[in-house]
C-alpha cells in the first residue's frame, strides 16, 4: 500500500472509522492518529450540537490528546500509512 497525504488520512479515516495511521518519520513505537466521526454532543446549557470530526492522537505515553498536525505534517507529508507507528498496517 503507498504512503498517503493528510488529506487522504482524513478521508480514509472518515470513512472507517477503526483505522489507524502513523507517520514513517516516527521514531518511537506506539503512536498513531484517528479519525472521529461527527456527531452529536450536550453542551453544559444541555443543548445538543453537532460536532465536527475530530482526529485524535494517542502519544507513546498513552494520552490520548486531539491532534493539530504541523503544517509539515499537514500539507507536506506524505508518508503517513495505515497502522501504528513501528508497527505497519500489513501491506502498508
């Protein structure tokens, strides 16, 4: 499988929800981003609003944080794959 763009990290991720993706230029094992779908959350007033897709990043430390790739990352990189990093989505 080739290595993607960001934008095809967010439309593959949007559209399965279970994949994962890493970057090649990741040293540490561990890592990865996801894609969560849109949906709907209560906001403190006890509203119902939609909230976007959100991409998540869980660190080798086990935080899980949302992610705002750098613009390398964003617009430059293509070397993310499907699975986590140091551990390659077969194929990938």
């Amino acid at each position: 499988m080739a290595d993607l763009t960001w934008a095809e990290v967010v439309a593959k991720g949007q559209a399965d929800p279970g994949l994962t993706f890493a970057r090649r230029k990741w040293q540490q094992a561990g890592k990865y981003v996801w894609v969560e779908p849109p949906t709907v959350i209560a906001a403190p007033d006890g509203r119902q609003y939609p909230m976007c897709a959100t991409v998540y990043f869980k660190d080798v430390d086990d935080v899980v944080k949302p992610y705002w790739p750098s613009m390398d990352g964003m617009v430059e990189a293509n070397d993310w794959y499907e699975g986590v990093s140091g551990r390659p989505r077969e194929g990938s």
